[in-house]
C-alpha cells in the first residue's frame, strides 16, 4: 500500500500505480481454485453462486489469469 490510509478506505485492496487490485483472502483464493480444478469453464448461474458465497462480485470471479 503506498499510502497508509488507503488501507482503512478500500480494505482488502492494493493500491497499484493507477488502480486498485482486489487482494483475496486465502479462503477465497482456496475455493476459486477448488472450482477451477473441478471445471475450467464456470457457468454465469455458477459464477453468481460463487461471488455470493465468497463476498465477491461477479467481476472478481474468473479463472483466465490461472
């Protein structure tokens, strides 16, 4: 984090030269990758199940960067 109180105003997050990167918990990091070796390709159903069971939107849950 290059500024200390970016921690406290977006939490979970790290700050890169022009954005904002999700950081993900080692639970969810461990249960994307459950899913991803039981299936490379998620459905939408799937994928909206996932970001909901894990805290995460539909937009943080993929696999095309394994």
């Amino acid at each position: 984090i290059n500024n200390p109180s970016d921690y406290f105003l977006f939490p979970g997050k790290t700050r890169t030269k022009d954005k904002y990167r999700v950081v993900y918990s080692d639970q969810q990091r461990l249960e994307l990758e459950k899913e991803f070796h039981y299936s490379r390709y998620i459905t939408i159903r799937r994928k909206a199940e996932l970001a909901n069971s894990l805290g995460l939107s539909e937009r943080q849950v993929r696999f095309s960067q394994w």
